[in-house]
C-alpha cells in the first residue's frame, strides 16, 4: 500500500463526497494519513479513521495559532487520545503568516511543547515549516528531534540538514508544477522521502480541489526525474512511511 503521508480529510471540501474520495484512494491501494489541526476536528477526525480502514490520523494545531489556550487544549488533547493517533502534527514555525518577532518567539516556545510531547508519548512528529526552516531545523536539533518534514519548502541545504537528523522530507502533489519541489525530490535520496497530497491543497492540476489518489502523480513525477522505476518509488517511500509512523 502507497501512502498520502499528510491529507486534511476532515475539512469542509471534502463533506460531500468523502465516501468516493476514500473508495479511490482505497481502490488503487493508497492509505490517508489525516491531519488535524485543532481539537475541534476530533471528532469528526475519529469517526472518520474508525469508518475506513486505509484511513490513520494526527492531531497538531497550526503553527500560526499562538493562543495559549489553544495550544494548552491541544496538548491535553493529544494527550486523552494516544491510543488512536498515529503521530502529533501537524505543528512548528510559520513565518510566512506571522511576521512580528515577539509572536514568532511564542511559535518557537510551542513548537518545543510539542516535540517534548512527542517525545514523552513516543508518537512521531509532524512539523509545518514556512519560511522558517532554520529555526525548526535548529530547534529539532536541539532536542536531538527526527520529525517527517512536511510539504518541505526550504533549500536543498536545509533539506540535507534534515536528513542528517533522519527527517524525512514529504513531496507534496504539486511538484507536477513546482521547480522547487521538482528539484527538491531529484536531489534527495530515496530512502528519505515520502509523499503527500496536503490535499484539498497543493493539486497537480492548479486551481482544482486535491485528493489522496493524486499520489499516483508523483510517483510517476518522482520516477521520471529520477530515472528510477515507479515501483520502487512506491516501495521505498511505503516502507519509509510505515517505519516512521509504526504501520507495521
């Protein structure tokens, strides 16, 4: 089985036709990691991954959210619900949205919660990163921390940084389009690399709702550049997916 590393399954776009967007991930043998950003997806969250079989989820809050309440709340959260998650995230730095200093320095003190939560629970990390792929990476390293790097947007530099923590770095769909992401996956090596849609985010097709079964294109995007077999794209991230997340 293939894996969509990262899917918002619980959001709105997908209400009315949730069923048919499962059934065709589940039909070409590709299993949907959801991530929820916040406690109020619970759930919803739950209810889905308890429907149907090829569906996991996490649970995280976005990194822009820097309410302490709400980061609290998530945190007991995940606490209460350990035995149904697969991982905590997705979580970390975004600098893209946020832009003064001082919140930036609450993102920065939260993500630690988060990868100390990770580690006292042992459930994987999942980390959002924008525009602030120093920082998260300086941070992991801090707490001796390997996380799946999500929809990873930084430099091949940094891409490399987190591999040597043993990060893996997730392709998202859009690399059909994206120069970045295209180079991104020619250069790091197999091995380290599994994939998502961020799905309804980030299509191949720009300007159209994403879904799990997109996986298909970047197989066959990722095979392409790097004068590989699809099949061993679709082993290899399919092993380095179930090892991160503890599928087998």
């Amino acid at each position: 089985m293939n894996y969509d590393v990262h899917c918002h399954l619980s959001f709105p776009e997908f209400d009315r036709d949730r069923d048919e967007i499962v059934k065709r991930a589940l039909g070409n043998e590709i299993g949907i990691i959801n991530s929820s950003v916040s406690p109020e997806e619970i759930g919803k969250a739950m209810e889905i991954s308890e429907k149907y079989e090829n569906v996991y989820w996490t649970l995280g809050l976005s990194a822009s959210e820097i309410d302490e309440n709400k980061v609290e709340n998530t945190i007991k959260a995940i606490r209460l619900n350990k035995k149904h998650l697969i991982g905590i995230g997705e979580v970390g730095l975004d600098y893209y949205w946020v832009k003064d200093e001082k919140k930036r320095a609450v993102e920065r003190i939260n993500f630690e919660k988060f990868i100390m939560l990770s580690t006292s629970l042992d459930l994987p990390l999942v980390v959002h990163s924008r525009n602030a792929e120093e920082d998260c990476l300086k941070i992991l390293q801090e707490h001796g921390k390997k996380a799946l790097m999500h929809c990873f947007s930084g430099t091949m530099e940094q891409a490399e940084k987190a591999i040597k923590l043993g990060c893996l770095i997730s392709i998202p769909t859009n690399i059909t389009h994206s120069k970045q992401k295209q180079e991104l996956a020619s250069r790091t090596p197999i091995s380290s690399i599994v994939l998502e849609t961020d799905a309804p985010y980030l299509s191949p097709i720009p300007k159209t709702r994403n879904e799990p079964v997109n996986i298909r294109k970047s197989v066959e995007a990722i095979a392409e550049l790097k004068g590989i077999k699809k099949e061993e794209v679709e082993k290899t991230t399919s092993e380095n997916a179930r090892r991160f997340f503890n599928l087998d």
